[in-house]
C-alpha cells in the first residue's frame, strides 16, 4: 500500500514537473513573438514612412518633369545656363574694371 501512495506521488510529482515545463516553454514562446511581432511592426511603421517620403519624392519629379518641356523653362534654361540669347537682343557687358592703380 505505501509502494502505491509513493508511486502515486511520483507520478503526481512528474505530471506537475511536466504541466510547470510546459507553461514554462508556452510562456517562453509568447514572450519571443510578442518581441518580435513588436519588432516587425516598428519596421513596417519605418517603411510606411519612406515609403510616403518616396512617393512625394516622385510626384516633385512628375512635376519637373512637366515643366521642362515647356517653352518657357527651355528659354530660362537656355539663357542661364548656356548663355544663348534671342536673335534680336542686343548684348550689353560690362567691362573689366581696372584695379592695378
């Protein structure tokens, strides 16, 4: 009888070892993915916003892209930036000042 009572503590004792073990791993694993479920969400929020920066970023271009093939930026374009002036114009320039005094 008392081989029983010990046997059947022994087996109480391993099942109760087995339940604790196993809340142990359950709550080990929870733990792990709520870090990483965290994680991901923390990226995602990061490329959602470069995402929105990328986009505006294109739609800056698509509007540049617009006005340079209007007449008037490729006359701005051509007088800036490469000096060319329209057939009736007239040139004024400035001369050099003398400084070797």
């Amino acid at each position: 009888m008392a081989d029983r009572k010990k046997s059947k503590n022994k087996l109480k004792a391993v099942r109760l070892f087995i339940i604790i073990a196993l809340c142990v791993y359950f709550s080990y694993s929870l733990i792990t993915q709520q870090v990483q479920i965290h994680s991901a969400k923390k990226e995602i929020s990061g490329l959602d916003a470069e995402i929105s920066q990328q986009q505006q970023i294109k739609e800056e271009l698509e509007k540049k892209k617009e006005l340079i093939n209007t007449p008037e930026f490729i006359e701005k374009f051509a007088r800036e930036e490469l000096g060319l002036v329209a057939p009736d114009e007239i040139i004024f320039m400035e001369a050099p000042k003398n400084t070797s005094k």
